[in-house]
C-alpha cells in the first residue's frame, strides 16, 4: 500500500537499504535528479525491468504531482 512519507523518512528508509526509485519521464529525471535515485519511467515498469530488483529491500518512489 502507498505511503506518503517526508524527509526524514526518505534519509532514514534510504540509510537503511531502500531503493530511491525516480518513476518520472527521463526529462524529469535528467533536469532534477536525486541523488542515489534509480530512473525507471512509470511507463516502463514491467517484470523484465525491475527483475534486478531485490524484493525484500523497501522500495521509495518519486514522481511530480501537480496539484
């Protein structure tokens, strides 16, 4: 289930293992990146793409949300 976390939780989750995954088109990812962050487009995540994933590592997402 989707979680909106802050910060501190993304510094912590991410200290502890977590992938930084960047779901934004390449554009996005190559203008703003963060640091440590894989780039995998939303529109492109299937089985063969996040195969190399370890699945037992918590998994942070970021995207752009206009609001």
């Amino acid at each position: 289930m989707p979680t909106e976390i802050d910060h501190d939780e993304v510094q912590r989750l991410s200290a502890a293992g977590a992938y930084l995954l960047d779901v934004r088109e390449r554009e996005g990812y190559d203008a703003e990146r963060l640091p440590g962050a894989l780039s995998l487009p939303i529109k492109s995540l299937e089985r063969e793409t996040t195969a190399d994933l370890d699945q037992n590592r918590p998994v942070i997402t970021y995207c752009w949300e206009w609001t």
